[in-house]
C-alpha cells in the first residue's frame, strides 16, 4: 500500500529563504526521480510556508530518499531556518496524492511537530492555518 509523506515547513526569516528555496527544489527534483516515489508536489502557503507532498511504494524506499544527497544535507539547517516545522505520514490505497485541502486534514489528524531551534507560538501549540494560497 503506498505511503504518503508530507510536510510544512515556515521559514523564519527572509535571510533564510534563498538557501531554503535552493535546497527544497533540489529535494524536489531529486524525489521525483528517487527509486519507489509515486508522486511529488510542492505549495508555497502565504507567509514564508511551504508544503511538500510525496507518495511511496513503501516506507523503505521513502528513508531510502530521506538519507540521500540533497535532503539530508538540508535537513539539520532547517533546525535553524525554521520556526515552524511538522511531518505526517499514512498509507492510502491509491498512490494518487490527495487534494491539499486532505492534506491540511491528514496533517492536523496525525501530523506532528519536528524539532525547531526557535519555535513560534503556532509551533508550541501545534496550530496550522487553513491554506492560503
């Protein structure tokens, strides 16, 4: 059964945007090609946000990406670049990602927060917006 990767990701400051935006469309790129990925999308939300979306064969083969070139490499920065920061995971069975408005469901449902070195209010009380696009 396919699993469904997701993540939302607020950047903290404008400093931080190029380098993010340099490591989130390499990421990008790299999962579409990875072996076992079904799916990826990106969503720039208002105010800094972003959301990925990515479908899997298995969860093997989504670690598999997670400990790659370009996605590990940005991951320990993001500690930094980020106030808010969140994950969910789940499986489905069609491998077609759903609409972002599930998404935003599914996150609030059985997301939960990564770890942030300076957490916004939003980020301790685990509140995410609707999407505004």
């Amino acid at each position: 059964m396919p699993l469904i990767a997701l993540t939302r990701l607020r950047v903290r400051s404008s400093r931080y945007l190029p380098q993010f935006l340099w490591h989130a469309i390499r990421s990008w790129l790299e999962a579409r090609r990875a072996r076992g990925c079904l799916g990826a999308s990106l969503l720039k939300d208002k105010t800094m946000t972003f959301w990925t979306a990515t479908a899997w064969q298995d969860e093997a083969m989504m670690r598999a990406f997670m400990r790659g070139c370009a996605h590990a490499k940005v991951m320990p920065r993001l500690r930094e670049w980020c106030d808010e920061a969140s994950v969910a995971h789940w499986q489905q069975e069609q491998a077609r990602l759903p609409e972002w408005q599930e998404r935003h469901r599914r996150m609030l449902e059985v997301g939960r927060r990564s770890t942030v070195n300076h957490p916004s209010p939003a980020h301790i009380a685990f509140k995410i917006p609707e999407l505004r696009r």
